[in-house]
C-alpha cells in the first residue's frame, strides 16, 4: 500500500457507535446581511480565548481554539466552526454544542449581528463577501476560479454539518464508505436548509450539492472506482493521488503546487503525517476519507436538529443489516447521480433506486428508531416527525 493508503487502514478501530461532528454558521449583519468580518470575528475568538486550552495563531491573527472536547475554527467567508470529539452520547454532544455557542451568541449579538443556519448563504451574492485574508484561501480561490464556475460560492457562501463514522477494517471500511455515498442524495435532501440563497428565492433542494460539483470535478462528487471490484484504502488512495495539489503545508507556511498530483507531492516533500492529512483534506468528495469517514451531506441546521441527524448516522452506520439494505438500492455511480437529478426535478414526488423517495425514507426512519437507543430516539424524534410530514428543515 502506498503511504496514504497505510494513513487510511491506520484509522481502523474496534470501537463502535462513535460520531463526531462538525457544525458551520453564518454569522450574519442585521441590517446589511453580509457576515461578519474576520476581523470581528478573530475579535470574538480573542473574547473566548480563556475558556479554551490552546490557541492557535498564523501570520499574527487568532485562527483557533481548542479544549479537551471542542475546537472553534473559521471557513473562508468567516464561517464560524465547531467540531466536536468522537461521542456516543447525544446527551453529552448537544452539551457541547451549548456550552461553546451561547457565549457566542452573546458576542455575535453586540456586533449587531445574528447566527444564522441554513446551507448557503441566505441574504448575498458570494462576490459581496470578503474572503478571510489566508495564503491556504488565496491560493485555493485562484485554483477554483480555473475548475469550475462556483467556487467563490462554495468557499464563502455555503455551510454545512459533517458527521464522521468509524471503520473496523478494510471490509467494513469499503461497506461504509459505498453506503454514504448511496445514502447522500437522501440524506442532502432530507437535510436541506437553504430556502433562500443570495438574496433570492432558492430552487435548487441539493443547492450545496450542486455549487460543490460545480467546483472541480477532480476533486468533488463520487470517487472514481467506488463500486470497482477490489475497492479498499488503496482504491481511494488511487483517486486522490492522480489528483492536483493546489497547494502544499511546508515548515509552517503555505506553498502553491498547481503542476503536482498528490501522488507525486511525496518525492518533493516526503510522507510525514502532516503532510498526508493536508493531502487528505484537499479533497471534497460527498464523502471524505481521512483516517475515518466523513460524511458531508446535511446543510447546517439548527441544534435540535443537529443531535437528531447525529442520532440518524448512528443508528444508520452502526447497524450491519441497515448497511446492507442500503448497499442493496445500488450499485453504481450513474444510480446515484440519477437520484440527485430526481430529486431536484420531483422533490418529494422523486422516485430514486427504484422506488418513491418517499417509501426509501420511510424504510429508512424505521430501521434507524429500531437500532436506536431510547435517548438517541427522543433527540432523533424531531427529525422522524418532518419524515411524517414531508418537510424539508426550512418547512414549518
């Protein structure tokens, strides 16, 4: 296996039923609707630097904070991020997630300014927004702005919720990783949050789907050989190694890499674990691997909601039956993107693998609230009650 591959097999584990999840939000001006800028938000960060562990500077500006369970960091268009570490309690995650929000609430407030979730940026155009002033930013604008057609729009004008899985060994890594990708056409539209985006009425149900395929088709949508015979940590590796670099993370500053594949990024800068995590994290697939399974479907979505889409992953990925049935719906790439068209064009009246989308949902809700625990079912309830109702999140 090459270096990157071994990276991938090192994330296997014997434990099961973790997530671990990353939330982004608009922080939005009330009167203007632009988001903050990064000046005011490194502001906040510096306000809330002491009930964090660590700081974390680059070019003399506060970029992070990090304690033992939670780290606070800054998307392009300062999108203001909260991860949070692997957990089996739903209980103990939306603590987390409240304990480091409220005091941003209250700081966003005195800016003028109101946390907002919803998929893509509600109020402006992305060319209204500032981008952060980052070399890692810059360089990978510029490389967007030669792929795709909406690649501002993605760095600046979009958010989401990532939830993260484990993989017991290459087999059941192989499993998961098919079944997310299966899984994320419904559950992008099951988790759709953006009825308005730049100051307009939205049309698009997969909108973020739809700007990140738009981006660089290198490194986006579905992996080339996913469904191939012999797919494991090395057919991934395979994918993101014949794929550009744009840039590279060299003795703590950024150097841009526009000639280079991934694959021969080791010759010029060696395979040290740093290095393979920047690697790793340049890719924007609809599900990344990095040493475990990202899945990166779901707009951002208000706390209730959060915790309930949590609680779906779970009981969704650690249920070997569940998983099973999902890699049943289909075997290929094409079945997946025919579901994405279906879905836009239909919406609720979609038929995708076969079936209305509504009848794969309904299956869905059920083989979850049977795996689920009794407190994963009382944070997952809201959720299963817009599945009853056929409502998107935006939908009262």
């Amino acid at each position: 296996m090459t270096p990157i591959a071994e990276y991938i097999q090192s994330g296997e584990t014997p434990q099961t039923g973790r997530v671990g999840v990353e939330v982004e939000h608009f922080l939005l001006d009330h009167v203007s609707g632009h988001p903050l800028t990064a000046s005011q938000v490194e502001d906040m960060l510096e306000v809330l630097r002491p009930d964090y562990d660590q700081a974390f500077y680059e070019d003399g500006r506060l970029i992070a904070l990090q304690d033992a369970h939670t780290l606070i960091t800054l998307e392009p268009g300062s999108q203001f991020e909260v991860s949070f570490l692997y957990t089996r309690d739903m209980d103990q995650l939306r603590a987390w997630y409240d304990q480091a929000m409220a005091p941003v609430m209250k700081l966003v407030e005195t800016q003028g300014a109101d946390v907002v979730w919803s998929g893509g940026l509600p109020t402006v155009p992305a060319d209204e927004v500032r981008r952060i002033d980052k070399h890692r930013y810059e360089y990978m604008e510029a490389w967007f702005a030669r792929t795709g057609n909406r690649g501002r729009e993605m760095m600046k004008a979009t958010a989401s919720v990532h939830v993260s899985i484990d993989y017991a060994d290459e087999a059941d890594f192989v499993r998961k990783v098919r079944a997310a990708n299966i899984l994320h056409p419904l559950l992008a539209f099951l988790m759709s949050n953006t009825p308005d985006y730049a100051g307009q009425d939205n049309p698009d149900i997969l909108l973020r789907d739809s700007i990140w395929s738009d981006t660089d088709p290198a490194r986006t949508g579905i992996p080339d050989g996913l469904f191939d015979e012999g797919f494991g940590y090395q057919g991934y590796a395979d994918w993101l190694e014949q794929i550009p670099v744009i840039l590279m993370a060299d003795g703590g500053t950024y150097v841009p890499e526009p000639d280079l594949t991934v694959g021969q990024t080791g010759e010029k800068y060696g395979w040290n674990k740093a290095h393979i995590q920047h690697l790793l994290s340049m890719a924007f697939p609809d599900v990344r691997v990095k040493n475990f399974i990202e899945i990166r479907s779901a707009d951002s979505v208000k706390p209730p909601y959060i915790t309930a889409y949590a609680a779906l992953i779970r009981a969704l990925f650690y249920s070997r039956e569940t998983v099973d049935w999902v890699l049943s719906l289909a075997q290929s790439a094409d079945e997946i993107q025919a579901a994405k068209a279906a879905l836009r064009k239909d919406d609720w009246n979609a038929g995708i693998y076969g079936q209305p989308v509504t009848a794969v949902l309904d299956e869905l809700d059920s083989r979850a609230r049977q795996t689920m625990t009794s407190a994963d079912a009382r944070h997952y309830a809201p959720l299963h009650e817009k599945i009853m109702a056929r409502k998107h999140m935006f939908e009262g």
